[in-house]
C-alpha cells in the first residue's frame, strides 16, 4: 500500500541556544527510514552467506539481527548525503535563517520503524540592521582606456562564438555540467518513495579517475530517463555495504563546456544590448594593481556597505574561517614566501574576519530584497567559471566538487546558495552603480 505524499516529507526543527547558536535538526521520516532501511537488508542479502541457507535466501530477520552496525552506519550516511543536507541547506534559506560558517553534525539519531533525526549545531546571527544602502555615495573604479583590452573583448566574443557554430552534438560530454533529478525506484521501476526527487549537479571531469562516474551520463540528453544500478553511483551515497539500488536517473539540463554562452551572460546580468555584453566583459579585462574592475567593484561596494554597519563576529567563527583561508593559501605555490612575512598570521585572521562578515551581509540582504534563486541562475552562475577570465565575475569560491580527487555529483540545493550570494552581489553593484 502506497503511502500518501507526506509521508516522505522532511521537516526541520530549530532550538535556539543562545543569541549566536542553535540546534537546528532534520526529521526524515520513517516511511523513508524504513524504505531505505529495506533496500539495504535485500542488499546484503544477495551476499551474506549464513549455514543452512543458500546465498541469496538468508531471511532478512536473520540478517537485521546478526548485521545491525553494518545496516546502522549505511543507513546514517545514505541517508545524510541523499537526502539531509540538500534539505537542510533549501529550509536555513527558506526560512530566512542568518547562520555564519557551516553547519556542523551534532548527533545522529537513526533506528527501523522510528523518524530519523540529524542534529547540527549551527552559528546563527540576530538580522541585521541594514539601513538604507541603495542611496549611499558610491565612486565605480573606472577601466583601463588601453585599446588592446578592446580587442581582447573582441576576440574573446569571436572565439566562443564561434565554437558555438561548431557545436552541433546535444549530448553530453567531457566538460560539461549535468543537472540530473534522481529518485529511488523499485526493479520494476515504480517509485518507492512517492514523488521523492533529489536534485544534483556533476561536472564531466576528464581525468582517470572521473570514469565511472562519467561514464552514467556520457552520450545521455536533456529530457533523458533511465535506470542504473551503477556502483560508483551507489558508493558516492554511502560505501558502507555493497548495494544495488535502482536509481532513475532524469537529465533536466546539460551546460556545454565546448563555448561560453553569451546569451546565459546576457540573462545573468541583465544585458540588453551587444554593447552592454562588451562593457561588462570589459569588467574582467581591465586591471589595475593585479586587480580587474569587476573585482576592485565588488570590494569596493561591500566595504562600502560593512563602512556603515559595524557588528562583531564571535572570535571561535572566525577561527574556523581562518582555517579555511589557510588551507586554501597553503595550496598556492608561494606559499611559503607569503609565510615568511612578519605580518602574516595577522593578515590571514583579517581576510577571515572580512569574509565571513561579506557572507552575513550578503545572505541578510538577500533575505530583505527578497531575492530567489532558481536552476537557471546556478547554470548561469556555472557558465561564468567555464572560463578563466569570465571567473573573474564570481567573487566568492565556488563550492568544491571532487572528493578523494574525483568529480562528485554535488547537490543543486548548495549550489543554489553560492548562486544566491553572486547574485545578491550583484544586485548590490547594480544599484550603487546606477546613476
């Protein structure tokens, strides 16, 4: 008997701790637990090999009581990364929740025939009190008037237009970004979780190690469904027994990486002509002291703003920041030259405490502008990091996306959030811009 449509609804409760913390927890309920946890025991019952029964008959009682911590611990981790944290990520955003850094697992609370329950602890911030910024005297650092940044430009927009007239094969392939839905269905493809779909996005990476994973989405087109039982799929949502889920797989978008669309820029910032598109580029050709104007604008305008709204960021948030900042650093090549400086420590503790306060601004005037994110704005927030010089448009890192050095489907719920930070930075831009 099928179950009605909430049944496979999550929910996510928020305790305050204080006026910095809170636990806020999400509730998979127990239709999910229980589907789930099925589907793992008629897994390990194609394996498990037990006196008196031949392999593939254990009675599933037997192996839920002999193989509880295996069962257990796939249960938490399927659980976590197929359906948790893309959920957790769409309701903090849903429901307006001003958080500083990451959330970070608390407690897990997973057992048969009873709602799950997954604890963060996370760093919330009181709403700021953001006055007036639209109107504040705002100075746009001005372009290079070099003539060579002009054909640059041209040369740029030739290029990738013309790679988009060579560019005739829909499907996918090396290089680009897949957006797929993907729910759990039965052997004979019927839903087990009602209408259940989860939301991911892969980038066709072209090293070795990206193979497997490549290869489920190689050749396949947008409005494309099928099934998989793919055990690099299986293993990238918990490796801790050998399943055989069956996966239906729906291509809903496919970002070639063969060119650039101009026509996803032009939307993404709102371009209408083709000098619009030229001025705007121009942005990223421009520099002046190793910085391009696009860059020099966008620190510009949140100093501005931050200038006029000064609040403290509790001392352990930044750390945790600093942390991130320092990894980040020790991965660039001088980095031991930039140690060696006497002010280092110090520079590095400023940067963190300078992000993590344009992460706040950013997320509470999305909140008061009301601003939304949708699919197209991650596919055009994607179109701008195919290329070097167009990455120069996104301020903030974008998430990463390989895990153990391999490309991962990533959740569209997190990416929907850097997509919502360039965004809202770039409506600020635009009304301290315009004149």
């Amino acid at each position: 008997m099928s179950q009605p449509i909430e049944a496979y609804a999550l929910r996510l409760e928020v305790k305050k701790l204080s006026n910095s913390s809170c636990l806020a927890t999400v509730i998979v309920p127990v239709a999910i637990v229980d589907t789930i946890h099925h589907q793992a025991l008629c897994s390990l019952q194609r394996t498990i090999q037990a006196p008196g029964f031949q392999r593939g008959s254990v009675p599933l009682s037997y192996i839920e009581q002999n193989f509880p911590l295996s069962v257990s611990n796939h249960l938490k981790e399927f659980l976590f990364n197929f359906f948790v944290l893309s959920f957790l990520y769409k309701e903090l955003r849903h429901q307006k929740i001003l958080i500083t850094g990451e959330p970070r697992l608390h407690e897990v609370h997973v057992q048969a025939h009873q709602d799950a329950t997954f604890t963060f602890e996370v760093n919330m911030f009181s709403n700021l009190d953001i006055q007036e910024w639209k109107h504040l005297p705002f100075k746009a650092p001005k372009r290079k008037k070099y003539k060579d940044l002009d054909r640059q430009v041209d040369s740029f927009l030739k290029e990738e237009l013309e790679y988009l007239s060579k560019h005739t094969n829909p499907v996918a392939d090396i290089g680009d970004w897949v957006n797929f839905d993907i729910k759990l269905v039965d052997h004979d493809g019927n839903p087990l979780l009602g209408d259940h779909v989860e939301s991911f996005w892969f980038k066709m990476g072209d090293e070795e190690a990206d193979k497997p994973l490549r290869d489920i989405f190689i050749g396949k087109k947008v409005g494309e469904s099928f099934n998989t039982q793919h055990s690099s799929l299986q293993a990238h949502f918990s490796d801790q027994i050998d399943t055989n889920y069956n996966f239906q797989i729906t291509i809903t978008d496919i970002l070639h990486n063969a060119y650039f669309c101009v026509e996803q820029f032009k939307k993404y910032f709102k371009l209408k002509t083709n000098k619009d598109i030229y001025q705007k580029l121009i942005e990223v050709f421009s520099y002046r002291n190793d910085l391009s104007q696009r860059r020099s604008m966008a620190e510009e305008s949140l100093k501005l703003i931050l200038s006029k709204h000064k609040f403290d960021i509790p001392n352990h948030v930044v750390l945790r920041q600093q942390k991130k900042v320092l990894d980040l650093v020790q991965s660039n090549p001088d980095y031991h030259v930039y140690r060696m400086q006497k002010d280092f420590k110090k520079r590095i503790k400023q940067l963190a405490e300078k992000q993590t306060k344009e992460l706040l601004l950013l997320d509470q005037i999305a909140y008061l502008e009301n601003i939304s994110v949708s699919n197209q704005d991650t596919k055009q927030y994607l179109n701008l990091i195919k290329r070097p010089r167009t990455k120069e448009f996104i301020y903030f890192d974008p998430p990463i996306t390989k895990l153990t050095g391999q490309e991962a489907p990533i959740s569209a719920e997190e990416l929907k959030q850097a997509s919502l930070r360039e965004k809202t930075l770039n409506h600020i831009i635009y009304h301290l811009t315009k004149a």
